[in-house]
C-alpha cells in the first residue's frame, strides 16, 4: 500500500488518509512527471492542505514520486468530504523559474548546475562527466529547465531526466534485461499510432550570414510522401559543431514520433520511463524491443493498471 507524505511550508509533514483513488505519471523529461491522489478527508482542516508544499509518496520503504504540490481541494457532498491534491515532479521547479540571459566563453557542467538546478535544491542521480561547451547562450526567457536540456542533449548526447527519487539524471541508458509483455501479460487495452504529423523531411539550419549553412534530410521519410521541412537560424557566436548536431537533433526527434505504442497493464509499475519493453503477443504486427517513454500508473474503480507509451528504443528524445 502507498503511502503519501505531505510536507508543509513550515517543515511540518503530514501523511494523508489513505487514498481512495490516485494516479502517478512518469516521463523523460517531457511531460513533466505529475500527480493525482484523491482521499477522505475531514471538514475544518482545509488550512492543513493549503500548507501543504511537497508530496513524496512510497511503498514499504520505496520512494514512488517526491514532487511539488500545485493545487489542492476541499470537497463537500452528501456522500461526505473528500480532498483532492495534484502537482508535478521537482522537474517543476526548473520550469517555473526564469534563467537570466547569458553567453559563457567556455560552459561547465558544475556551473550549469551552480546557477541552473542547486538553488532549488535538486542533486545529481550520479556523478557524470559531460564535456565543456564553448560558446555556449543562455537565450532571454529561458526556463532553467531549457538551460539543462540544452546543455546535456544538444553537446552531450544525454537525454535528461528526473528519476522517481526527484533527482537529475545526465546519464545515459542503463538498459538492463526487457520487461516482457507476453502472452501471460494482462494487457487489456493497446493501441497503434502512426502519426506523420510533425515528422520533418528536412532541416536546414544557417548563420546570420547566410553563407554557412548545412541541411539534413530524412530520406525514409521523403520516400514516404513525407514534405515538412524547417530553417533555424543561429546566432554568430554558435559553433559549427552545434548547428550541425542540433539540424540532425531536429530531425531526428521528430522521426521518433511516427510510431509509438500505448500498452495498458492491469498491473501496479509495470515498467519505468527509460526501460526496454519487448512485446511479445501472438498476432500482433508489432512485436519487438521499444523503450518506455511515458508511464502512467493509477488506483481506481477498476483496481491497478500501468499505461506505457512505447517508442523506438534508438530514438532521440
């Protein structure tokens, strides 16, 4: 059984009724990772839930999801009270807070994270090394948030993320041994989606100037009737080797979307944002290894189930 903290604004913590429904989404990054969580509740204490700042929910000793507190309510019926609560991972935090715009002669990872994730109380999963950026920008109205993306994927190749502990994570798949959706698996929904939708055919990226310009194209695309293309135009102090990864980023990402999965467990934490899924169902076209992108895990009428959105395990997120 869960277990759901509160942490109020003065240091005070709290640990809610148990719930009568509630529900955790995890992400990479994108959406951010947000909670639900409905309980019993009592008239008379509504300044308890107005305190309240963080949440962190575990099960026998696990932590599930540490995040912030965004909106809470009283509800008042004839069937009785009930309080709802929802938020976000501490994602937010580097969401919500503006960057001041900067140029840097020469980026570090210990003063991206000095300036950009430290001062809201956010650490490392684990020690990384991630090499300098020359020339790097921090662009005016930038979240904190955008600052870190930048930094990691577009000049180290590293998708950030937030683990379920609310900590940063820069480093790279661990992929370790599939989970298996089988035969055995109680899926009770799944869905293919093939969305050409925002897919790019090709991506020119050029200076001010104009005369230095590179351009990708997504061939498979193109021979599919695929025609969306788009022009970046960078700043002077950009170096060469972030136009030319950034085109490719552009036109990668976008290909990632073209197939995803949405497989529906009837279980509790089926799988994790970042783990290999192989699907493995008699007469279905798409059977194979994908990487869990999104999941969604929820008590209800209907007891324990787990969403995963799955997608190309190689695919640039």
């Amino acid at each position: 059984m869960t277990e759901w903290r509160m942490t109020c604004c003065d240091g005070r913590t709290y640990t809610l009724p148990t719930p009568v429904a509630w529900r955790l989404e995890y992400g990479l990054g994108s959406p951010c990772d947000s909670f639900w969580v409905k309980v019993l509740w009592s008239a008379g204490q509504e300044d308890k839930l107005a305190d309240g700042t963080r949440i962190q929910v575990t099960e026998e000793g696990k932590t599930l999801f540490v995040g912030v507190i965004d909106e809470c309510e009283s509800q008042w019926t004839q069937a009785g009270c009930v309080a709802e609560l929802t938020g976000r991972g501490l994602q937010a935090l580097l969401l919500d807070n503006q960057a001041e715009a900067a140029d840097y002669g020469q980026a570090t990872l210990s003063e991206i994270l000095r300036r950009y994730v430290t001062p809201y109380g956010i650490g490392l999963a684990k020690p990384v090394s991630l090499p300098a950026v020359w020339g790097f920008s921090v662009s005016s109205g930038s979240s904190c948030w955008k600052v870190v993306y930048e930094f990691a994927r577009y000049y180290a190749g590293v998708t950030p993320r937030f683990t379920r502990e609310g900590k940063l994570a820069l480093h790279p798949w661990a992929d370790g041994t599939p989970v298996v959706l089988g035969m055995e698996a109680p899926v009770t929904k799944a869905v293919r989606r093939d969305k050409r939708y925002g897919v790019l055919s090709q991506v020119t990226v050029k200076d001010v100037t104009g005369w230095n310009r590179q351009t990708e194209v997504n061939g498979d695309f193109v021979r599919r009737g695929g025609r969306c293309s788009r022009v970046i135009l960078l700043p002077k102090n950009t170096g060469f080797q972030a136009r030319r990864y950034r085109a490719r980023f552009q036109l990668d990402r976008s290909a990632a979307e073209l197939l995803t999965f949405e497989v529906t467990v009837a279980l509790p934490f089926a799988a994790w944002p970042g783990d290999l899924v192989k699907l493995d169902r008699a007469g279905w076209k798409g059977n194979g290894l994908y990487r869990v992108r999104e999941s969604k895990v929820s008590l209800g009428e209907k007891g324990y189930e787990t969403t995963l959105l799955l997608g190309d395990p190689k695919a640039v997120l």
